[in-house]
C-alpha cells in the first residue's frame, strides 16, 4: 500500500552513520542540528523529535550530552551564553534558527520542511500530551508514586483513544499518511512507558496500537530502535 510505498522510499534515501561521534543521518535535505542528552534507548523529549525527524526525512547531525556534570555544565553555558535561556534541552539549529521545547520544534520543522503547514488534531493530542510526559518524568525518575502512575496511564491512553476516534482523518495516523507532531509524541511516549515498566505492548488501546506499530515499523525508527539494542 502507500504507506509500505513511503517506508521503502525512506529507507533508500536514509543512511545511518556513527563513527563514534555525532550520529548522522542524510535525507533529502541539509541536515539540522540536533542536540540532546543521552538517555541510551530511552527517548524522552528529544526522542519525540528524533521519532518525527526520522519519520519525516528530516536530516540531523546528533550531538549528544552526557547527563551529570557534563549536562551541568553545558545547560549552564546556553544559559549564560542565551543559547537558550530556558537552559533545556532538546535544541534544533538550522539556517540561523535556534528552536528550543520539543512540540514547538516540531511545528515548526514541518512547516520549514513543507511536512505540514498546520493540523489541528496533531495540535489537540500534542497539548494533551504534555501533561502526560510531565507524569511520567516525575513517576519514573522523581520518586512519585508509581503504583499511582501505572492507573493513570491506563485512564490516560483511553483519553488518547477517544481523541484518535474525534480527531482522526487518516488510516493509521492522525490526519496524514506519515506521523505529525502530535503521533510522534505519543508514540514516543508510549515507548518509553514500555521501556520504563509502566505498560505493554498488550495494553494499548486498538486505535493506538495501529499507530504506535506503524511509528515503529518506519525503517529508519526501526533501524535507530535497533541500534540502541547493541
């Protein structure tokens, strides 16, 4: 169908390089800059972006930071230096724009990259969303209550269902044939809620487990998930 059509010819023009250095990857166009800390396979919200870039055909050179006094260091510089005030990562650099927080990137790289102008569902789940990363922050590396958590992913991901059921045009995605914003933050958040204990893959609700399969199946995410295997 279209969408193996999509995947084929992203994984002809996508080539993975890491000679222990920045990861690289070439699309179709100039790479972006991209930087963030170094999670290993967990993606956090860099790895929203990441999931979107590779998705997408987005190029990107990785610059990774090493969290603890390497990440003290470097949040301290972008901030005294105004890199980025907010002294957060992810940050995207790309001609002689400086995007900081990981939704607003997205936006803004799909809109620069002719991906998409705009869309509301992907826009509706996005801000969904952020309340549901911010929880899942504090309950897998902040001492909240996990056992608490576990509940509320559950509550949530019906939320999520019933907003795939109003808002959803698409097949498999929100409103397109490849993930927006709004799929590649929920798919990645689900990964890393697989990943941290607070789910399975059994567990996901119908609508969102065709999407989350989909995201995952797209050779250059499978291609990266699998690299952080080794």
């Amino acid at each position: 169908g279209e969408l193996d059509k999509q995947n084929k010819k992203q994984q002809n023009q996508l080539r993975l390089v890491n000679k222990n250095g920045p990861l690289e990857l070439f699309g179709s166009s100039a790479p972006v800059d991209f930087k963030y800390l170094n999670f290993g396979g967990i993606g956090g919200r860099g790895g929203v972006v990441r999931f979107f870039m590779l998705a997408n055909d987005i190029a990107y050179k990785e610059t990774l930071i090493t969290p603890g006094e390497e990440w003290a260091a470097a949040k301290k510089a972008m901030m005294e230096s105004g890199e980025n005030p907010a002294g957060t990562v992810p940050i995207v650099q790309y001609d002689g724009k400086m995007l900081t927080q990981h939704v607003a990137i997205m936006r803004q790289l799909a809109k620069d990259r002719g991906v998409a102008s705009s869309d509301f569902a992907n826009d509706a789940v996005a801000d969904q969303y952020q309340a549901f990363r911010d929880a899942w922050v504090d309950a897998a590396f902040l001492g909240g209550d996990k056992e608490k958590f576990k509940e509320f992913v559950k509550t949530e991901l019906k939320v999520f269902e019933g907003l795939y059921a109003k808002y959803g045009t698409a097949d498999t995605y929100l409103s397109s044939p490849k993930p927006l914003w709004g799929d590649a933050a929920l798919a990645a958040l689900i990964r890393d809620l697989i990943l941290t204990g607070f789910l399975t893959e059994a567990e996901i609700p119908p609508r969102l487990a065709k999407m989350y399969s989909a995201l995952v199946a797209i050779p250059a995410i499978a291609a990266w998930i699998e690299s952080k295997k080794e």
